[in-house]
C-alpha cells in the first residue's frame, strides 16, 4: 500500500481511526513539553499543540508527504484535566467528572500542501460513579495514560450517560474534521 501521511503521533487509537477511514500512514511521533501556557484557553491549547506537533514533524522529516498531528484534552469547568500522574491523581480526577458534564476538545493539523487546522469540541455527562468502580476502574490500567483518566472507547464508556458531539474526537481524532482537511489535500479512501 502507498503511505498517504505521516502521522506525528504514537497513540494506538489515532492508528485504529485512521484505519477505520482506511488512509495509509507512516508513524513518526514527536515528543513536546504539553504545559499549558500561562492563561491559555483549552481550544487554544489544543490547537497550539496540534500545530507544534505537525510543525515539529515537518522540521524532523521535511515535506515530502503530508503530516498529520492531533491533541485532545478533558476539561471539567474550564480547566484542562491531562493525564494522571499517578493512582491518586487519576482517581481524583474521575470523581472530579462523577455525575458532570465536560467537555473534550480535539484539534488536528494537517500540514502538506497548505496548512490546515480544525478542531471538534464534545460534551460528555457521567453518571454518578461510586467510589468502589472507580478504584475498579484504576485497577484495570486503562486510566494510566489518559487524558481525564478514562477511556470512552473502553471500559471507561460504561461511565458515559450521554455524548453530544464527535465519539471519535472523543477517542483522540475527529474523524469528521480529519476527512474535511485530508480531502482539501487531495487524499481519500485508499482501496489498495
């Protein structure tokens, strides 16, 4: 199969997205201090980051295809939740969404030809969660190394009462969004 991008990033969920839409990819991820900036707002943050991390790939490898770069982040009352740092951590931050809506913004750059932008903010409600799920939930690992310290796509989404907006932006690539800037670039479904 031709490779139609470069994908600036490790995460095995953007992999699977892309593979659903069945663009072909090459992975070189870049690593960024991801520190909010002082006052910084989460849409201009996870748009900075997006953009750093195409220009960052684009500066390693040069243009010769397309670079494709995405951040999502979880944000309780305006405030950007990363991922946790350790086992108390995450589980102060899964009692901080308990019973909430927050909401997850998840910008993508794409850099080729031109440099595109866009970005998919969605609202996600918890139910309430009990104390005994959550320490649960830690123990299954897949909060570690999550952005708000869950998984929609996995166990986390039985934590879900209601979504409105983009599940995959959720998940850490908009689909929709991703498909708009690829096809402004020339590149759509591969059927190799």
């Amino acid at each position: 199969m031709t490779v139609q991008i470069i994908l600036a990033s490790a995460s095995p969920r953007r992999r699977e997205l892309l593979d659903q839409i069945k663009v072909t990819y090459r992975i070189n991820p870049v690593d960024l201090d991801e520190t909010p900036l002082p006052n910084e707002t989460p849409l201009d943050y996870v748009r900075r980051l997006a953009a750093e991390k195409s220009a960052a790939c684009v500066a390693q490898l040069g243009g010769s295809l397309p670079i494709l770069a995405a951040d999502t982040a979880v944000v309780l009352d305006g405030l950007i939740m990363g991922k946790p740092k350790d086992r108390e951590d995450a589980l102060a931050m899964l009692r901080q969404l308990s019973g909430k809506m927050h909401r997850v913004y998840s910008a993508v750059s794409l850099r080729g030809r031109e440099h595109g932008q866009a970005v998919s903010i969605t609202e996600v409600r918890f139910r309430p969660l009990a104390e005994s799920e959550i320490a649960a939930y830690w123990r299954s690992g897949e909060p570690a190394d999550k952005a708000g310290s869950y998984a929609i796509q996995g166990l986390g989404g039985v934590f879900v009462e209601s979504i409105r907006g983009s599940f995959s932006g959720v998940v850490g690539l908009p689909l929709f969004e991703t498909a708009e800037l690829l096809s402004r670039q020339g590149i759509g479904f591969s059927n190799e």
